[in-house]
C-alpha cells in the first residue's frame, strides 16, 4: 500500500553499492514526505512505512472518537515545522464513519502541506464516501473495503476496535 501511495512521486537517480557491485537505481526525491499516524491505532503503520521511507518526518494527530456520539474529539497535534513543504500521508488502519480522518486533513490541511493523501487499511463504503466528500483533493488508499457499519459505528466484519487490539487495552 506504501508503494501505491507513493507511486506518483518523483524520483532522483543515485548509486547504490550492492554485493556484487555498484548500481544505478532511483530513489523519492529529496527528502519531502511526511507521515501523519491518527493516534493511537495509526501508531502501528509507522514502523512500516518508514521501512520504505526513512528520510520522511512524522507529525502525530491525537484524536478519539466519542464512543456516545461517534465525534472525534482532538487531544493533540503535533506536526513537522516544514510541513508546507512535504507531501504529507495520513495514516490510520481504520475508516469506519470518516470523522476522524476528515477532521484530521481539516486539521493538517491548516498549515498548507503540499498535498495529502490517506491511507488505512480496512474501509467502510460509509466512511469513504463521508471522507471523498469532505476531502475531494485527497486520494484514498485502502487494503480492503468491508461490507458495512453497524449501529454503533463498527466495521463489518472488520476486525473491532485497533488502537485498543494493538496497545493490549481492551
Ligand atoms: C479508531 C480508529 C480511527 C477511528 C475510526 O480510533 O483508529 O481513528 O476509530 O472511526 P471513524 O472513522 O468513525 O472516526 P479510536 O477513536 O477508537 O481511538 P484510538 O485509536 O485511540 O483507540
Ligand atoms: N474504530 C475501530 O477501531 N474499529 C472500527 O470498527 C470502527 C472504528
């Protein structure tokens, strides 16, 4: 999924030593990317992403959906200084209404990053549409697309609650 969502980037030649000699080969240039993980659960695409861009610098996004009334509250933003300068990927596993990650960009989108695109790994239909609406500027990228939300909000099949499936808090 990081490749497809970084596909259209341009790219620079450079020369790269490898066990049996030297190679031309292309790598993103500059070092223009930043990854903005939806906390918590986007926490735990981290690692992955930067496997495949380690140049790229991490802003962190701090919200909670109320469990009442499915509203994302906001409880911290902390971006990259340069951010106006960077392409920047959202990152969260899950998109089940869309409020989180809508108010995310809207957050992210205030200091006029280059250009956004989200990435999570299973959708809801509800929840894409909700976001392409709002953000109609930012691409989608998504491992699977699950049937439906139930009536509290949950994707289906889905796989429950992420944040509190990777930090053990359940
Ligand atoms: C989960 C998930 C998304 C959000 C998706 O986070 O990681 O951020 O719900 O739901 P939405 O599309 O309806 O907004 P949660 O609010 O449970 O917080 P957590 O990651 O801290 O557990
Ligand atoms: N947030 C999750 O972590 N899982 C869902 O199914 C919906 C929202």
């Amino acid at each position: 999924m990081c490749y497809e969502a970084t596909r259209e980037l341009p790219l620079e030649e450079t020369t790269i030593e490898t066990p049996m000699g030297m190679a031309k080969t292309k790598v993103i240039a500059g070092r223009k990317l930043a990854f903005v993980p939806i906390l918590r659960a986007g926490l735990g695409m981290v690692d992955g992403v930067l496997e495949m861009v380690p140049a790229a610098k991490v802003g962190h996004i701090g919200l909670y959906r109320d469990h009442e009334t499915l509203q994302p509250v906001e409880y911290y933003s902390k971006l990259p200084l340069d951010i106006d300068e960077r392409d920047v990927i959202v990152l969260d596993p899950m998109l089940a209404t869309g409020g989180s990650a809508i108010d995310a960009i809207t957050i992210i989108k205030r200091s006029h990053p280059k250009s956004m695109r989200f990435m999570c790994i299973i959708a809801a239909p509800e929840g894409i549409k909700a976001l392409t609406e709002a953000h109609p500027d930012v691409e989608v990228f998504c491992a699977a697309v699950d049937d439906h939300l139930n009536e509290v909000g949950y994707i289906v099949p889905g796989l429950g609650d992420a944040g509190d499936r990777i930090f053990g808090t359940l």
